[in-house]
C-alpha cells in the first residue's frame, strides 16, 4: 500500500492553510527487501529513472515517486478534487504529517538517489569488481564492432 503518514479537521484547516501540500507531492511503495544481486540490480535500474529515490526505513525498503497530484492547485496549493478525493487522502493525518513530523526529516536508514549510489553500493556488498564481468563484455563486443 502506497506510504503516506497521517488530520483533525480544526487542526488541519489551519496547518494545511499555511502548507504548499508537501503530502500530495510524493508516493512511496514498498519494495521486497532485496535478498541477492538480482534484487539490488533491479533497484538500480529503478534509480535509473528520473524522479524516483530509494530509501529504507525500519528495514523496511520503499520505491519513493516524486511526482506531483495533478489535482494539487500551484495557485493556492488547495486540492481540486476534495470532495472525490482518494481514500489515502482521506486518512491522512495532520499530527504526523510531512508538515512537522520528525519521521520527515530524510533521517532514513538509507536514502538512495541515483542507480551510481546504488552501484557503489552493491560494490560494497558484492565485492568492487563486481561490475568487471559487465565492462568485459561491453569491451568485448566493441572488438568484435571493430572487426567487422
Ligand atoms: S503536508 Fe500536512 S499540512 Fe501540508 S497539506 Fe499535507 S496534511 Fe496539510
Ligand atoms: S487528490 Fe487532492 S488531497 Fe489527494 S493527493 Fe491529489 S491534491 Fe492531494
């Protein structure tokens, strides 16, 4: 289910009044905790893509989407579809809410935000030339280019 922290109605008029909806700009998914290299070079290739970050917390491991609600108004910050919105929206809470919640201040375990992070990463935990074999190959089928 998609990660959003959680609103008391007063509370939340006033508080969400003086936001720019930090909450509607981002989704995290959770991930399988990545067990061999398969796992981690999936990740890599997720890191790949523009606006997406990975970051674990708890131990537990998230898939993070930057990317905006299209009903998040940039005029007013409001949202144009209240009244429809998500149920995720609807739970949200302002007590703990990207807003003032401490679990927001990016003190992740890991926090990775490029597939270079994460090959650095996995040369750690795999050994440092574990990326040699895929550099052999791409060397390889340059000479053959060339041959040719
Ligand atoms: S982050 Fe918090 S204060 Fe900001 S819009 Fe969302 S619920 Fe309201
Ligand atoms: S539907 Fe509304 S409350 Fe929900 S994420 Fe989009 S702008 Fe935010």
């Amino acid at each position: 289910m998609a990660k959003k922290k959680n609103t008391t109605s007063g509370y939340k008029k006033t508080l969400c009044t003086k936001c720019t909806g930090l909450c509607c700009r981002y989704f995290a998914l959770p991930l399988d905790t990545p067990e061999d290299w398969d796992d981690y070079d999936d990740i890599r290739w997720y890191l790949a893509h523009k606006d997406i970050t990975i970051f674990v917390e708890d131990g537990d491991w998230y898939l993070n989407v930057i990317n905006k609600c299209r009903y998040l108004s940039e005029k007013d910050y409001k949202c144009g579809k209240y009244d429809l919105r998500p149920r995720i929206c609807r739970g949200y809470e302002t007590e703990t809410c990207d807003h003032i919640s401490d679990d927001y201040d990016y003190d992740y375990e890991m926090n990775f935000t490029s597939d270079m992070q994460m090959e650095e990463y996995m040369k750690i935990k795999f050994g440092p030339k574990v990326f040699d074999k895929l550099e052999k190959k791409k060397k390889t089928r340059k000479k053959k280019k060339a041959k040719k």
